[in-house]
C-alpha cells in the first residue's frame, strides 16, 4: 500500500506543468465556443488556431485571470503573426463535457502517444491509445475543439 502511494507521488511530481493550480475549477462544464464555465462563470476559454478537418494549428488555453498557455504550436508562433502554420499541426483535440480534461495528438509524434492536459492543476502529460480509449468511453459527451458549433436560437415564446 506505502510502495504505491509514493509511486503516485513519484508520478505526480514527474509530470510537467505548464500551468499552476487553480481552485474554483470544480463543478464544471463544457460550454460552446470552447468554453470551461463553472459555478455559472467563464473560467477559460481553448482556443484552436487555424482550424482544419480534425485539427488545429495550435491549441491554447486563455484562463480568466488573462494567462494563455499553448499547448502545443509551431516554435516562434504567435497569434496575430503573419507566419502561417499547418492546420494538421494538432490532430482530435477533444475536451471532456465536464473541461476537466484536454486531450489530443501532436501530428509529428511518430508514436501513438496523446497528450492529455488537466486545465485546473496545469499538468500535462502523455498517455497511450488504450487510456485514451477508456476516457472516451467514459466521457461519451467530449466537445470537439477544432469545430465551434453555431448557437442554437432559443425558440419563440408561445401565443
């Protein structure tokens, strides 16, 4: 039982973080256009740079307190920079119907590993097909990044 708590604890530590912790991410929910809302307030918005049939250019998440961090992008870009990048850069970027989780490929990675980043502890790290398989026949309701659906018109009030 001690052995596999440290092994826990070794993982934890291992894993890189891009991010720090944020608290009041509990709750949540996926919203459209990308939207992490909890407790009813925007707590981040993804955003898919040049989107593309399944993918991204680059994948950024901009937190309300105003930090954007890239996930993954070409080295050197920017937004708003006149450098173009391939739209198959970041390939099924999804997101969890609850935004407690990211995942998504890098197109360059030769091997079957997926990125899978936590947006409320800033953690990211890679898993394999098999644990991404088991997050998506848990999280049957994922939104897909690459694609912002059109809002849906409240319907008119009955006469």
């Amino acid at each position: 039982m001690r052995f596999s708590l440290f092994l826990l604890l070794g993982a934890l530590c291992t894993s890189p973080r891009v991010s720090h912790y944020r608290s009041g991410m509990g709750s949540c929910r996926a919203a459209d256009p990308n939207i992490i809302e909890c407790g009813g307030k925007q707590m981040a918005q993804v955003e898919c740079f040049q989107p593309g049939d399944e993918s991204c250019g680059a994948l950024a998440i901009k937190y309300a307190d105003g930090e954007r961090v890239f996930l993954s992008r070409p080295p050197g870009w920017e937004p708003g920079s006149q450098v173009g990048i391939d739209s198959n850069s970041v390939v099924r970027p999804e997101m969890a119907g609850d935004g407690s989780l990211i995942w998504f490929r890098n197109a360059d990675s030769r091997s079957e590993t997926w990125q899978l980043y936590e947006p409320n502890t800033g953690i990211i790290r890679e898993v394999d097909n098999f644990r991404i398989f088991q997050i998506r026949e848990r999280e049957r309701h994922s939104v897909p990044l690459w694609a912002h659906a059109e809002p849906v018109p409240a319907p008119a009030p009955a006469q």
